[in-house]
C-alpha cells in the first residue's frame, strides 16, 4: 500500500520545493493534483519539458515517487465542444504522466447532476477515445463520483466502473464525501466493500454530516440550495466513522493508494499534513 499526499495546500511552492517539503514531512508518495503551473483545472496543462523535467529531478533528489497523476476536465459535460476539448486536455495529461514515470492517474466522473443521461452519454464518447490511450501507454485509471458529477452515488459510481470493464480501471473511495456517496447515512464499510476488488484508492479527510440529525446541520439560503457542501478536514475533526473506515480497509486487505488530501488548513498546512501522515501509518501499517 503506498501512502500518498495531495499538496494542494502547498501549491504555492514552486514544484521543487513542494516535493522537498512533502520529503521533509515524511511522505514517501505524492498524488499530483491541479496546479496552474502545471496541469491546471479546466484547461490544457501548462507542463513543458523543463517544468517536466524539474519535477522529475525533485523526485529523484529526494526520493519521493508519484503514487497517482490527479487531472480534473470536464469530459462528460453535456457541451460536446467543451468534451472534445476536455480529451484534447486529457492526451497531453496521459502524455505528461507517461514522461513522469507514473503508471496511474485518477479523476472524476464529471458532468452534470441536473442532465445525467446525456452527461453519461459525454462519458462514454470520451471513454471510447481514451481508454486506448491509457492502454498504449500503461496507465491505469481510479475514477470516483463525486458532488456535483453526473454520478454523486457509491453504488452507482462502482457499477460505471464495473460497467467500464477494464481490469486496469477502478475505484476511488473518498472519505470526506461520505455524507454525499450515501445520502447522509455514512455506511462507510457497505459502501467499500460494495466496491469489492474494484476498491484501489482512498482519499483521507473529514467531513460533517450535512443532513444531520434533523437536515439542518448547515443552513443555505435561499432554502434548497443545491450547493454540495463538505469539508476536508483533519481525520477527527469531522464525523466520518474512521474506527469503522481503517478497520474495513484492513480486514479487506487494502493495498491500493491511500491519499491524504486535507484542503481546510492552509495556515498550519505542514502541520496538518504531518498529523494526518502519523494517523493513517498508524492505522494501515503492515
């Protein structure tokens, strides 16, 4: 199992110093995801060979490695102009990773919540075009439903996956998303081990119920909103079941990547990535 880092809240490092300083913290992986010097949200990356190969050099200095490539594009959007572009951003990503060495990348399904059947639709177009490419070049995909995607369920989100049919191509569980996976019952085991084998990457943080006990837990205005909201905390500062959540990964015998990806504290970030790192290397050491 490799433990692995996104330092999203060290983005405003330069690329060699942010793999210095997860180095320094204790992580042995890193989970790249979106950064606008790099491979930006939304739009085509940025990485040329120099910035290419700054990162490479950072790794092999330090010793870090790359566990995941985390790109984010909008390749199920119902906009057909804005998918072909989405597969354009998509190629140079998988190019990119490839030269990084990385053998594994991740994401979400995308697309929108309020038009799903032709999101899905988007979705498949963009598979057809690229799932040769990650073959060609021995990428490996985890793919995760995610709030405000086409897909926001678990078991819906597993069954695409399995749908893909792709040994290769698997599923991520992320843990600050509980709330949402489940329509706020947060069974953190059943939902993973609905994944079964397909279950290869978690993403580590915490987050409220936002139903709560009554629905109220958080107040929109106006009432209804369909804002998704949750957080990316410290492990214990939410209401994630993580008794429940380390020891279902251990009796299945996880040995995916397992992501620290807390975005709430860029005041104390080294800090929070420190404690994180010690909780989890407690809880999944062999």
């Amino acid at each position: 199992m490799k433990i692995a880092v996104d330092p999203f809240m060290l983005r405003d490092l330069s690329l060699t110093d942010m793999v210095r300083t997860v180095a320094d913290l204790g992580y042995s992986y890193i989970e790249l995801s979106p950064r606008e010097d790099f491979l930006p949200f939304f739009v085509h990356p940025r990485a040329d060979d120099d910035r290419v190969a700054e990162l490479r050099t950072a790794l092999r200095e330090t010793g870090v490695q790359l566990a995941s490539v985390l790109p984010l594009y909008r390749w199920s959007g119902p906009d057909e102009d804005e998918r072909q572009a989405a597969v354009r951003y998509w190629k140079r990503a998988i190019e990119v990773t490839s030269e990084l060495g990385c053998e594994l990348m991740n994401s979400e399904f995308n697309g929108r919540p309020e038009r799903p059947a032709e999101s899905e639709a988007q979705f498949w177009r963009s598979m057809e075009e690229l799932l040769p490419v990650f073959e060609r070049e021995g990428i490996a995909l985890n793919l995760e439903p995610h709030p405000d995607d086409f897909c926001e369920r678990n078991a819906a989100g597993v069954d695409l996956v399995r749908a893909i049919n792709k040994p290769w191509v698997n599923y991520l569980y992320c843990a600050p998303h509980t709330f949402h996976l489940s329509d706020g019952a947060g069974d953190v085991a059943g939902m993973m081990r609905y994944a079964g084998s397909k279950l290869r990457h978690v993403h580590i943080s915490d987050s409220f119920n936002h139903k709560g006990s009554s629905g109220l837990r958080y107040i929109t205005n106006p009432p209804g909103s369909p804002a998704r909201i949750h957080q990316h905390l410290d492990i214990g500062q939410g209401e994630v079941d993580w008794d429940t959540f380390f020891a279902t990964l251990r009796d299945v015998g996880f040995d995916g990547v397992a992501t620290v990806c807390v975005f709430a504290w860029e005041e104390r970030a080294r800090e929070s990535l420190a404690y994180n790192l010690e909780r989890v290397g407690k809880e999944l050491a062999a």
